[in-house]
C-alpha cells in the first residue's frame, strides 16, 4: 500500500530543488571561508534547527493526507527550513559584497513561514476539535448500542426509561407538557402461530417503518417489548396525545400488509392508549401506561368476545 510519505514526494522533491538551488546560488557568487573562520556554534545552531525542521516536515507529510490544512503546515514548515538552511550555508561561502540577494532568502521566508504555520495550526485545531466530536459520538453510540432492540432500529425499554428522565427534565424546565403513548397490536400471536415467528419479526419491521412514518419529527418511538411499542410525546398535552394515538392506531388499521408465503392480506388492529406525565418517574408512568392498556384489552375482549 502507497505511504503518505510517497503522496506527497513531489512536496518533499520541490523542497529539496529549492534548498539546492540556493547552496548552488551561493558557490556560484561566492567562495568557501576557510576552515578557521568556521563559527561552529552558530553551524551547529542553525544547521541542526534546519535538521529538525525537516524531520518535523517528513512526519507531518508521513502522517496527514494531502489537503489544505496539510499544505499550510507543509509550507510555512518549507519556509523557515529553507531560511535556516540559507543561514547555515552563508556560514561556509562568503559572498561579495555587491551581492544583496543573499540576505532576502536568509530572511525573507521565515516571516512568511511563521505565517502560514501559524494560519495551518489554527485550521489543524478545528480539525482536532471535529474529529474530537466524532469520537465522543461513536463512543456514545458504543456505550448505548446494547439498549437498542436486535429486530427494529429502536430504543429498548432500558433505553425508553434514560430517554423519559431527559424528556422530562427538559418540560420541567421549559414548563411544557410531556405525554407518552402504548400500542399493543391485538392478536399478534396469531400471526406467529399462523404464519411463522419471521413472519412475525418481518411485520414488526414494517410497523416500525409504519410507526416513525406517522410521528412527528421530535417524538421518540421505543420497543418495550414483543408487540407492544412506547411513544414519548414532549410539547404534547393529554388531549393532543389522545389525538396522535387515534392517528396512530388508525393507521395500523390502515396498513395492507400482506404475508410473505402466499400474499394474502394480514389485518391489524392495535390497542393504544395515552396519558400525560405528572411529577413521576419512567417506572411510575410505564406502570400507569401498562394499566391503561390493560383495561383496554380488556374492554375489546369483552366487546368481541
């Protein structure tokens, strides 16, 4: 597989024409000092700063694929290597002194350099803080990936209970209503029995799919168990509540399903029930939630029975 290093050989391979192509400036006009007048420490200063610029330009092109932030960060680091290393080259040649152009490559560079390193590191930063992001997301993602349900794409009933606390701290701040809505289907376990139990899980897809098509955009709809599904309402009085479960429990009633094996329609109905939250916690609605549905069960098994 290709290197980052090996992306960028043409970044790297203009860097080095530049730095020859000053030395090669400089034996031209000028002559090489005698070995006595060589000042090793402004050598060793200059040419190792120069050293480690370009160590530092080859990890960051090894390391950062190419791009605009890459480039910023390449040339102001270009920039200051190759006006350290004019530095160092004037420590051996002297040039003359009609020669003034010497000086624009020793010193022109850098400020520019400190220009654009400075402009590459402020972008690298809001980089880092959006990938930082990222990563808080997929954790979160990671953390609460085992409080989603296995068949439908949706929260569990561990899920249901942490996502009621938040919904009603917030309409406790905000002073505004929160509802939750049940739906049961009715004779769900006719379906397994007649059909098949994937038969089964197939329709619970569909009426997820069904669910989430017929809430609005801030309601959270959950799998508490088998059939029976949880919608948190937030902004939603009891009456408006009422409302939405007659939608919802219309359209389920609505839906022409139609089984796998041989197409013949499947009819629905479900049973749904809605109440406000008071000053109560998950449990404490889910367990009234549970007692309206029962009553409702029991009302259509007396109706049909």
């Amino acid at each position: 597989m290709t290197s980052m290093l090996a992306m960028h050989r043409f970044k790297l391979a203009g860097l080095l024409i530049a730095a020859h192509t000053g030395l090669l400036l400089h034996l031209l006009a000028g002559e090489i000092k005698p070995l006595a007048v060589w000042d090793w420490l402004d050598i060793a200063g200059e040419g190792g700063s120069a050293v480690l610029l370009l160590t530092w330009t080859g990890l960051l092109l090894k390391s950062r694929p190419a791009g605009y932030v890459t480039n910023l960060l390449f040339f102001g680091l270009a920039c200051l290597f190759f006006s350290l290393f004019m530095d160092t080259v004037d420590e051996f040649i002297v040039l003359p002194d009609a020669v003034a152009w010497d000086g624009w490559l020793e010193s022109g560079p850098m400020p520019l350099g400190f220009a654009l390193l400075t402009m590459g590191i402020f972008h690298w930063h809001r980089e880092q803080l959006a990938i930082n992001e990222q990563m808080r997301n997929r954790e979160r993602v990671f953390r609460e990936h085992r409080q989603f349900d296995k068949l439908t794409p949706l929260g569990d009933a561990n899920y249901l209970k942490t996502q009621f606390q938040l919904a009603l701290t917030e309409a406790e701040k905000d002073r505004q209503p929160l509802s939750m809505i049940m739906l049961d289907l009715d004779g769900f376990s006719r379906v397994n029995r007649e059909y098949g139990h994937g038969e089964g899980d197939r329709l619970l897809q569909v009426l997820t799919q069904l669910l989430l098509l017929n809430l609005r955009q801030h309601d959270l709809l959950c799998r508490l168990a088998g059939d029976r599904f949880v919608i948190v309402l937030p902004h939603t009085g009891e009456r408006q509540a009422q409302v939405l479960a007659g939608e919802v429990g219309e359209a389920v009633r609505s839906l022409a399903y139609k089984s796998s094996r041989h197409g013949e329609r499947v009819d629905l109905s479900a049973s749904v029930v809605a109440l406000m939250a008071r000053d109560e916690d998950a449990d404490t609605l889910l367990q009234r939630l549970n007692i309206a549905m029962a009553r409702a069960k029991q009302s259509l098994t007396v109706k049909y029975g």
